[in-house]
C-alpha cells in the first residue's frame, strides 16, 4: 500500500495509514497501541486526524482522537528509533490489532 | 409477604440479598466527597507537584493490589476490572494537564487532578454511544477519587470507608473497588440507587450474606447522614426514619425470618423426596462463579442453569480458549460430585463486543441470537465447545443449547459438538466422553415437536421466561403488557406437559430453570408432571425442598389432572391454592424435617 509508506520527515519519520479493523480505535487496540508507543522512550510519538494531534502514549488522547474504521491518520514519530516506531505502529495497524 | 406499610419514607427496589438489619444511613456519595480545594502560593507549586507524583505511585500501588487481590480471590476476568484504571495512571497527559494547572493557575494537586479528571470523563462519555467505552467514565471517576484521597489522606475531614459502628451504606452506585474496599466487619447492608441484581454490590452482598437492595430510584438526596433506617432484603425496601411501629414491626419480621431459615437450613443434607418416595433434583441457576460456595450452602444438588454471558460482555474482543477454560474448570470442579448444565451462549450479537452483528435488529428478540448467532458464527461458538469439553474432565460437566426452534438446529449443533470431540481425541486432550447433551424449551415450536426433539438429546431444560413470553406474545419489560404474563396460563401449562410427556416416553429426564420452579404453587403442579429436576434461585431451594417433603406423588398428580379441565388461569390458580392449602391444613402438624 503507497499510502503507508514510511517517509522522512525534518527530525524524524511518518507514515498515513487507514484504520481497517472493525471496532477502530476501541479500548483494546487503543491500549494496544499505547503500550508499543511507549516501548519508544527516547521517541516523540504523535497521531493526526482531522488535523487533530495527540500524544500516542496517553490513552486518552488516543482514545479521543476517535478513529473510525476507514479514517486515516498521520503517525509521526521524533527522536531515537523514529523509523522503527513508526514502522511498527504502521503494522500494527494493518494487522487490523489481531481482530478476528 | 404482608402488607405494604403506607409510608412516604419508603423506597422500593429489586431485593437481591435477604435479610432484615436496622441501622445507621452511611451515605456515601463520591461527588461529595470532600476535596480540600485551595489555590496555593507560587513557592508551593514544587511540593504540590511531587505530592502529585506521590499519590499517582500510590493509588498504582493499591490498584495492583486490589488487582492481587481478586485474582487470588476469583479469577483474572474479574482481576481486569482494575486494568483500564491502571492504564489512565500511566497515561503522560494526566500528568502534564495536572502538572499545567498547578503551575499556571497555582492549584493544588487535587483540585487540579479533580478538574483534569472530570474533563477527561466528560470528554469520554460524551464521545461514543458505544457503551463499553461509555461506561468506562465510571472507572475514571473512581481513578480521579482514589487519588484525591491519596491527595487529602493527612486531612482527617476526609471521609473514607472505614466505620466504627455498624451501618447500612446508601450510594448511588458502587464502583467495583469501593465494594472490595468497604469495611465488612461493619456494613450491615447496601442499598443503591441504581444497579440490578447483578451489580458488583449485589454478588458481593450475597457472597457476604447481608441484606442488599439494588435500583431504589432516587433516594440519596432524601436521606440524611446518620438517620437511623430498616434495610429489607426480602421485600426490596429501605425505611428511613422509622416510627416505633415500624421498628417493632421489622424486629418481630426479623425474628421469624431467623427461626424460619435455621429450620430450613436443617433441611439442607435431606433430600427432596415426596411422603411418596418420588425423588426431584434441586439444583440452581447460576450467573457467576463466586456465587458457588453460597449456591452449595442452601442445599443445591447441581448447578442446573450455569449462564455463560459473563465472559463475553463488558469487556473489548472475545474471551479466548484458555479464560473460557480455566473459569469452566474451577465451576466444574468446585461443584462436583454434582453436575453442572452449562448454556452455551445465551446473547445476541449485540452484546458480543465484537462486529458479529453489524445492523441493528429491530426485534432482537427474535433476532440473530443465542444458538442461531452460534451456528452462524461457528468460531466463536466453537472456541466455547472446545473450553467445555475440555472443562468436563474434571467433573460433571453438561452442555445445554438455547433457544432451539426445531431438530435441523440441534443436529447442526451436534454436529459442530462431534468435530470438536474429534478434534480432542486427535489432540489427545481429555474430556468426558459420556458428557451429556441437552437443549431449552423455551419456544413454543420446540415444545409442541419435544418427541422428535428427545430422540437427539439427553436431557430437556424448560426455560419457562421465555416460553411464556414467545408463547403469550407478551413482553414482561413492558409495563402496559406485564399482566398478560402469566404462568399458570392453560397455553403454558399444556406445553409443558406435553414437553414432559414426549421426554418421558423417550427416554430422557426434563428439567426446568425458569422463576416458575421457585413459586411453590408451580412446583407442586411440576412435581404432579413428573418434573425431575428444577433449577431456581440457591435462595429458594429450602423451601421448596420442604415442600416437597411434604407432599405426596399421588396428591400432586391428582391436583395436576384436574387443571386441565379449568378454562382459566385464575380458576387454575384458585385451585392449586385450595389444594395446596388443604394439603398443608392435613400435614400441620408434621414437622418439616421429617424422616421419611
């Protein structure tokens, strides 16, 4: 998929992707994405809808940012190990959170 | 039981615990709780934030407690209550909102904390209409108390749930660590505003035994703190400020309901026998596993209704295998030598948490539910056979479906059953391989065709709730139609005799576990049918027991033939009343332990 491709951006990295699992961003994939945010401690890790940015490690940003599926969002990623923060979110995500 | 007191201090709700206690009102309301706000100076921004920082370490230290707690107590589902608030602890945006406030408004740590709660709650609630993210306010609001207390515990002002004298405590709702932290050597009764009988207070005031009333309506704003009250488990009513009357009323009530249930304790062991020699299995109906040891206590020989919903709902995603698994386990096992009949998924896609069932029913009733939402989504079904089979290897396991409306759905069933037998024996996998079978009737098709129906299955389960409602057409949860609910209805009666009489020509034994086996007068007239077991409320058992034991085969039967003949329900209720009143006047002086 083009649109998630992983770019660079000044200080770092981003990608778009398309929420495709069924519930979007609920409290259990929610939470899930917050724990691997947080494995990236030297990492600034933010998410982007509708021109609406939060902070990927607080649950209640993510939470918030009430992401649908079908709605897509900007995942950037500043510091150590962006690339790597950014890659594995984007998987994340179109693993569709292990959703059966 | 008598008649209602014509109070205006009053309040009914749904009884969900017995018992009589007389008591101080604690009111606990947590949007009172006492919160030193205060604006503080700039050279105390520092220590605010590091008190801060010291209470959010603490309440995750009583979080994972609590947590330890309840795991070692029940099981990791009910462990997880705890997680999302563990969650919102870690989340960096309740810190540095908190942290903003205190430095740029000079709040202290808990007015800042309340208020950066309070926004997130809001937010939440008013964010979806999906009900489990919805309900998961109730978890920040209890996060945003817990700390603030953490915040105020130096200020004695600040109430906390421990008590010095015995009380009945009135709130709103109690959040989940509010009831594990409630001081049991003193709580002497809950009622609440809200909740059903399956709230967090309800389970734990029964496992507790004490007197517990659930859905009062609004009540807290009428009570005082401290007023004295009578709580009535039995009834489903508080009495706030009694008169004398009522004291010396709800004392003599009190008296005879102890001297009544010591009696029917004794009957505990005894088995339930007719005068006649006919033997009939009282087992109950069961929706959580730490209701078992109470359930076991008044003398149930079974679990004749295990509700499997538990797992499945107020939680995001499906439980898995294994948590399937290591809940049957423990049911199957604390229960033996008894059996356990578990109901396989009882629920409609809806309250599945997961997309099975993307469009609204506009009739979920008779919708995509229970075995039909099973056989059209044979995973999740499947996931649940494998956990049960698995389970009855330790014990005496049985599996029930429900909502079955004609033999097609059992074979199908049955056949999904015997791949995953299959699959166990290829695995290698222990399970009962004699486990028997069985399915509700508790739709009018599937009575009127119970002969074909019993040459598939072991056992029958008449679930009479909802026989009565398919059958009668009539929706108890609305009032303008609740009266037309009627059990003794010609209709009901019919169906299920000859639900009874097709499972005894065939063969096997017929159950039933809907609210009809704990109302003596149907008992009676389902002993008369030849019932085998009834399943009912753990609360009812001893006195059906004894009424059993009081009756005979041949004066049940007798009774049960002649209400075929009465057009009306209410001639076929004022017969059995009579009846069982002129049984009762000849066996007075019997006493109800007997040996027979």
């Amino acid at each position: 998929m083009t649109l998630s491709k992983v770019q660079n951006t000044d200080c770092g990295h981003c990608a778009r992707v398309v929420i495709c699992n069924g519930l979007g961003l609920h409290l259990r994939p929610a939470s899930q994405l917050v724990k691997l945010a947080s494995k990236f401690e030297q990492c600034e890790v933010t998410l982007t809808k509708n021109g609406q940015t939060i902070n990927a490690k607080s649950i209640m940003g993510v939470i918030m940012l009430a992401a649908e599926q079908g709605s897509e969002i900007l995942i950037e990623a500043r510091g150590d190990g962006s690339a790597d923060a950014v890659s594995s979110l984007v998987a994340m995500v179109e693993s569709g959170f292990g959703e059966t | 039981m008598t008649g209602e007191p014509s109070t205006t201090n009053a309040w009914h709700g749904i009884p969900v615990s017995p018992g009589i206690q007389i008591g101080k009102l604690y009111i606990y309301d947590p949007a009172q709780t006492t919160i030193s706000r205060r604006f503080i100076r700039r050279d105390e921004i520092e220590l605010e934030k590091s008190r801060l920082a010291d209470a959010l370490g603490k309440a995750r230290e009583s979080l994972l407690e609590l947590r330890q707690k309840v795991l070692q107590s029940l099981d990791e589902a009910h462990a997880s209550i705890f997680d999302p608030q563990l969650m919102l602890l870690d989340d960096p945006l309740l810190l540095s909102r908190t942290n903003e406030r205190i430095e740029e408004q000079q709040q202290n740590a808990a007015m800042a904390f309340m208020s950066v709660i309070q926004q997130f709650a809001d937010q939440f609630a008013s964010l979806t209409t999906d009900s489990y993210i919805a309900g998961r306010k109730v978890d920040i609001m209890d996060l945003g108390k817990r700390v603030s207390q953490l915040l105020a515990s130096s200020d004695p002002e600040l109430k906390t749930l421990q008590f010095t004298e015995d009380v009945i405590v009135l709130a709103s709702d109690m959040s989940p660590s509010d009831t594990a932290q409630m001081d049991h050597q003193h709580v002497k009764g809950f009622a609440t505003e809200l909740g059903g009988p399956t709230s967090h207070s309800a389970i734990l005031a029964k496992a507790l035994e004490i007197p517990a009333v659930v859905g009062l309506g609004r009540v807290l704003h009428e009570a005082r703190q401290g007023q004295l009250a009578i709580i009535d488990g039995y009834e489903g009513q508080i009495i706030v400020d009694p008169d004398s009357r009522e004291l010396a009323r709800a004392k003599s009530r009190r008296r005879r309901h102890l001297v009544y249930e010591r009696e029917l304790q004794k009957l505990r062991t005894l088995p339930a026998e007719t005068v006649d020699g006919f033997r009939v299995e009282l087992s109950a109906n069961v929706e959580l596993p730490i209701e078992i040891p109470h359930v076991l206590a008044h003398g149930a020989e079974g679990v004749g209704l295990f509700r499997t919903e538990f797992q499945y709902m107020d939680r995001a995603g499906l439980p898995t295998e294994e948590d399937l698994f290591s809940v049957y386990r423990k049911v199957v096992e604390s229960v033996s030598p008894h059996p356990v009949i578990f109901r396989t998924i009882d629920l409609g896609g809806d309250k599945l948490s997961t997309n099975l069932a993307p469009t609204r029913e506009v009739n979920p009733f008779m919708g995509l539910r229970a075995i039909r939402l099973c056989l059209a989504h044979p995973g999740v079904f499947k996931t649940q056979i494998r956990a049960l089979l698995r389970a009855s290897a330790y014990g005496r396991a049985r599996i029930m479906f429900p909502m079955i409306s004609s033999v097609r759905e059992v074979m199908q069933a049955k056949a999904i059953l015997e791949e995953i037998c299959e699959d166990l024996r290829r695995e290698g996998l222990p399970f009962d391989e004699d486990i028997q079978i069985g399915i509700m009737i508790e739709i009018p098709s599937a009575a009127v065709c119970a002969d074909t129906l019993a040459r598939e299955v072991d056992f029958f389960s008449i679930g009479t709730n909802d026989l009565i409602q398919y059958t009668l057409a009539v929706d108890r949860g609305n009032e303008q139609v609740a009266s037309l609910y009627d059990p003794f209805h010609p209709a009901i009666l019919r169906l299920i005799r000859t639900t009874i009489d097709a499972a005894h020509r065939e063969g096997i034994w017929v159950g039933l576990c809907g609210e009809v086996a704990a109302n003596p007068l149907c008992a009676l007239l389902l002993v008369g049918l030849g019932i085998n077991e009834l399943s009912m409320g753990a609360l009812a058992i001893p006195e059906i027991k004894r009424l059993i034991r009081g009756i005979r085969l041949a004066d049940a039967r007798r009774i049960t033939e002649e209400i075929y003949s009465l057009r009306t329900s209410s001639d076929i209720h004022a017969y059995v009343r009579e009846a069982y009143r002129g049984i009762q006047r000849q066996r007075r002086k019997s006493p109800i332990v007997g040996t027979s």
